[in-house]
C-alpha cells in the first residue's frame, strides 16, 4: 500500500512510528494485517446484499448475541490475515468460543482481541457499523495459551478501531498518538485524513440506548436524565459509529449495567 495523493499512507506511518525501536517490532506487521483484513470486510459489506450474505446464521455466540451471517464471514478474514502475519501469537474473537493459538512461542509476538464486526445486524439496513481490536505484546519467552488473553488493561500496546460508513476508516491508537486513515477503496490503501485526533472540549451531544432506561437502576436513569436535559441525542447502535462521531465532535457514550446485565455489555478488553 502507498500513500494516496500527498498523504501518508497507513504503510509509511507505522513503519517510520517503529523504525528500529525494540519494543514496537512487529505491532506495525499487526496493524497491517488488520488494515488488510478491514479492506476484505469493506468489500464484502458493500456487496453483502447483492451477494445474499444477509441476516443470522441461527446460531447464537459466546456472548448469547444471534450470529449475523457477515459476523462469520469478518472473524474468518481478519484470523487469517492477523495468522499470516507472522506476529500474532493468539486471537480472541466474540465470534469463536476458544481462542486460536496461532504460534504460542513466536518471536515479538503480540496477542489480538477483537470484535470483527460491531452492529453487525445493522448490515440489512445500510447503517454504519465496525471492527474493534484491542492488542497486547507477549512477554519474551512466553508461551501463549488460552489464559495469556486475560491481560491487564494497562499492558495493552495499541487499540484498532474500523468504521464502515460513508467512507472506511481506521483509527489507531497508541500510547502516545490517535491517528484516523480512510481507505481508497479502489487500491486499498488508507492515507492519513485525522491526524493527532483530540476529544473536542465542547460536548454536544450522548449516546446510550433510552429504550433501556426503565432497566436501569434509579442512580443511572438520574444520571441520563441530566445528559437528556443538556445535550442531543445520537444513538446508532453501533458502538463504533457512536464512539467514532464522538470522538470527533464531541460526546458521551454509555452502554450502562441494567437489571438484565449486571456487569453492562461492553467487553472490557476491546471496548
């Protein structure tokens, strides 16, 4: 992949962020690995109606969540590609009950946790909708197996996050950085449009789902209430299209514990 017009390209960005420094070798072959899985899911959501790749599977996932049709087909992409990457050493994906142990020992190996496609029942309507990865680096001379995916929030070494809309984007954030790249879909190359990306001071609007509100406990309908009677609403249902607006505009997202999910829905490790 090369840069589009006089942007930088995805490609020149991670290579020069880890250009001879120990502690990133190998995140930047991760995050490409992800931006080419990404281009294969784009492809595939742009034609999934024509291609009759609509609705549920009828199969329900670890999460008890109704298997999308697309959700198998976008777990099936990116384990590949992260797989060939030759820097993964382990997958945790929503969407396969045990994670795939891809080379346990490899050499600057890194451990990847992802939705591959959030608000994938959005699909059949034409709304936006996402990828989530969470990453974390082995340490040396681990070997990976099914509990090395339980690891502390703090050791995590890069988030990925892609938004399929209007335009594909991918933001990437690092320990010192959040960056935003659109895909030219004709090359499948992304080039930097979002550079250095900061949450707005301002805050306009929240995000939360209101037909849960009776659920909730008395605390938290207190607490939406005063978001309801200060900002706008803007709720997609799909955490990486809300996430993404806010992040750019401004905003609140909550996905709140309720009498049904006493712990909330939101994975603690990538999202």
């Amino acid at each position: 992949m090369s840069a589009v017009g006089q942007r930088t390209s995805l490609l020149e960005y991670v290579t020069s962020e880890w250009h001879n420094k120990a502690e990133g070798d190998g995140l930047g072959a991760v995050i490409m690995a992800i931006a080419d899985g990404s281009f294969q899911v784009e492809q595939q959501v742009r034609q999934a109606a024509l291609a009759d790749v609509l609705g549920t599977t009828g199969e329900t996932n670890i999460q008890g969540e109704i298997v999308q049709r697309m959700d198998k087909a976008s777990s099936d992409a990116f384990v590949k590609t992260l797989s060939e990457s030759g820097h993964v050493a382990a997958i945790g994906c929503e969407e396969i009950e045990m994670p795939v142990i891809v080379d346990s020992n490899v050499d600057n190996g890194y451990i990847v946790l992802m939705d591959p496609l959030d608000g994938s029942s959005n699909i059949d309507v034409a709304v936006s909708i996402g990828s989530i990865f969470g990453i974390w680096q082995k340490k040396p001379n681990e070997t990976v197996n099914d509990h090395s995916l339980l690891k502390p929030g703090n050791e995590q070494v890069a988030a990925v996050y892609v938004v399929y809309g209007s335009s594909t984007v991918l933001v990437l954030a690092t320990e010192n950085n959040v960056c935003g790249f659109t895909l030219d879909s004709t090359s499948g190359a992304y080039a930097m449009t979002h550079p250095n990306i900061k949450i707005p001071a301002d805050c306009p609007y929240y995000s939360t789902n209101e037909g849960n509100n009776k659920v909730l406990d008395g605390p938290t309908q207190k607490g939406i209430a005063l978001l309801r009677n200060k900002y706008s609403q803007r709720y997609v249902g799909s955490l990486v299209a809300d996430f993404h607006r806010n992040l750019l505009k401004g905003g609140v997202f909550a996905y709140p514990a309720d009498q049904i999910l006493k712990d909330g829905r939101l994975r603690l490790m990538y999202e």
